[in-house]
C-alpha cells in the first residue's frame, strides 16, 4: 500500500516499464504528471493505447514532449511542483545502438542531463532512473552483482554506464536522492513488441518465420511486469540514507531461451522457427544478483515464468489488434 501523496513525474509515460507504474500510482490517487515523445522506434499503436489508458484518470497530467528539446521541458516542468521523479524515458534497443549510436548521446545522455539539471531547481526527495543490465557486457562471472567491473559492449550500454556516472556526480551537491534501475529483462501485458515474448507470438499470430538468435543457447533474467511495480512501490516509500545508489532489478532466475522458445511453439502451435546465428550485439547471458535489493527492501515472492507467460498469451489473444499492425 502506497503512504506518499505527493505529485510524481514519470518520462517515457507511453513506454512498457512507465506506463505500467503510472497506471499502479494513479489507481491509488496519485497525481502523475507524464511525458513522452512518441518515438517511432516500435509501433506508436501501443503507446497510444497505454496513454489512452492512462487519461481515464482525472489525476494523470500529460504532454507530448521530447527530452532533449531542453525548452520545452523547462516550460512544462517549471510550472509543475513534484517530489519524485521516475525517469524511464530513453532511446531503447540493443542492436539499433549500432545503427544509429548519435540517437543514443541525444536522448540517452543529453536528455538525461536535461533533466538532471532541471530538477536541480525543484525540492525532489528521489530521482530514478533507469539504467540496464547491459552495463555489464559479457561476463563469465554470475549471478553478477553490483560492484562488478562494468564493460559494456554497445552503445545503449555505455549510454547507461555515463548515466549512473552523472547521477553519481549530480549527487553530490544535491539534497535529492538518486536510485538507478539495472533493469533486466522486464515482461509482462502491454509490453514492448520488439522483445522476444510479444516478438515471437505476433510471429505465430501471422504464422510468418520467427528467427531464433543463436539457436537459443543462451539465457535471460527475466522479471515480471507486477514484481517491478512491487519494487518501484517499496523503494518509493522506504527511507534510505545513502545520497546515490544502483541496483539489480531482477529475479536473479536465468530462463533457457530454447526451453522458452518450445514452450511458446506449444501453446501457440506454431513450428516456424528457423535458428540463425548469434547477434554481435547481444550478451550470451544475463543473471543477476538481487541480494543487494532485497536486503534493503525486504523479500519478494517473484511471478514464476510459466504464470507470467500466461498472462501475456491470455492478454495477446484478446488484443491481436495491438499486436498486429
């Protein structure tokens, strides 16, 4: 149960992750003011959807603003009183990083500067931000935890790595606290249509070639959408004394990807699945280390996958239209 009733600023309003915890703080009367900018990167279908949503509650505020345009998010946010922020909107995509790296400095880091220096104006208790289990590239050391040497092997990982940097620097002539995210693999209803899951069901629901990286060998950590909100909930409301930290947002449970992949050939009876080899950009495996979290937090009865895979299947055969373009 929420105790804070203060006004929250949630960037990236129409992304999975933002969407999914506007619509937990609305619920409870919460005034949320949202942005984002609609970006094309995958199907503006959904992010409409996810705000269309959101606009059902009387106490939701929303405006269509890009990060790094720094006018205009002074115009909106200057007039705006919050004390907490949860800054979710940034330019997502592992292999896209590699396509379009300058995208990456603009909105990852820029935008998030932007920001940062905005609020440094306003009486924000907590600043959060999302940063990503891609901050620790390929490792052969697991689960992975918090101190260990951080070497990303794209640019969406590096964009992350120089956020927690500002984040630590800004910290450190400022009363507002700063809590980075180390998403892993973050699923659920509702969710980013260009992640393997929803990926590969719209594959199935157009009965069109699904192409399995690297044959499925490797292994994600993945977190249900509700267990994040859980998450974002107690570390919303406790009172920490540190001024700057990160944590690992997973179940610290590592899922086969070609167990994943067959489970989903059965409950969709679809077969067209052709292996092809590993992508550059991807890490082999993602595990990571929780203990940190939970140790400040207290415990978490984490969604088992086979329950939140359900979910997804029930929801996507109700809203194919979503899926679908």
């Amino acid at each position: 149960m929420l105790k804070i009733k203060k006004n929250i600023l949630i960037t990236g309003a129409a992304g999975f992750i933002g969407f999914s915890y506007a619509n937990e703080l609305l619920s409870k009367g919460y005034i949320v003011y949202g942005i984002d900018n609609f970006d094309e990167y995958y199907s503006l279908k959904i992010k409409k959807k996810r705000i269309k949503l959101l606009k059902k509650y009387k106490n939701f505020v929303f405006k269509k603003i890009d990060i790094t345009n720094k006018k205009n998010l002074i115009n909106f946010l200057s007039k705006k009183n919050f004390s907490y922020v949860f800054h979710f909107a940034a330019q997502p995509g592992v292999r896209y990083s590699f396509v379009n790296p300058q995208k990456y400095l603009n909105v990852n880091i820029n935008g998030f500067i932007n920001l940062l220096n905005i609020i440094k104006n306003k009486k924000v208790k907590k600043f959060f931000y999302a940063s990503s289990s891609s901050v620790y590239g390929d490792t052969n050391k697991f689960p992975v935890d918090e101190n260990q040497k951080l070497t990303p092997k794209n640019p969406y990982g590096i964009s992350k790595v120089i956020n927690e940097e500002l984040a630590s620097i800004y910290s450190l002539n400022s009363n507002t606290q700063f809590i980075g995210l180390r998403f892993f693999t973050i699923y659920g209803e509702l969710g980013r249509p260009d992640m393997f899951i929803i990926k590969f069901i719209k594959k199935a629901f157009l009965n069109k070639k699904f192409e399995l990286n690297n044959s499925g060998e490797h292994y994600r950590d993945f977190t249900y959408i509700k267990d994040v909100i859980k998450i974002l909930n107690k570390l919303l409301n406790g009172n920490f004394k540190f001024k700057n930290d990160v944590f690992n947002i997973c179940t610290s449970r590592p899922i086969y990807i070609k167990a994943l992949c067959n489970k989903l050939k059965r409950e969709l009876s679809f077969k067209k699945v052709v292996s092809i080899k590993l992508n550059k950009a991807d890490v082999l495996k993602t595990h990571g280390n929780n203990k940190k979290l939970l140790k400040l937090i207290g415990p978490i009865k984490f969604t088992k996958i086979d329950y939140g895979v359900k979910k997804i299947l029930d929801w996507s055969k109700n809203n194919k239209n979503l899926i679908i373009k």
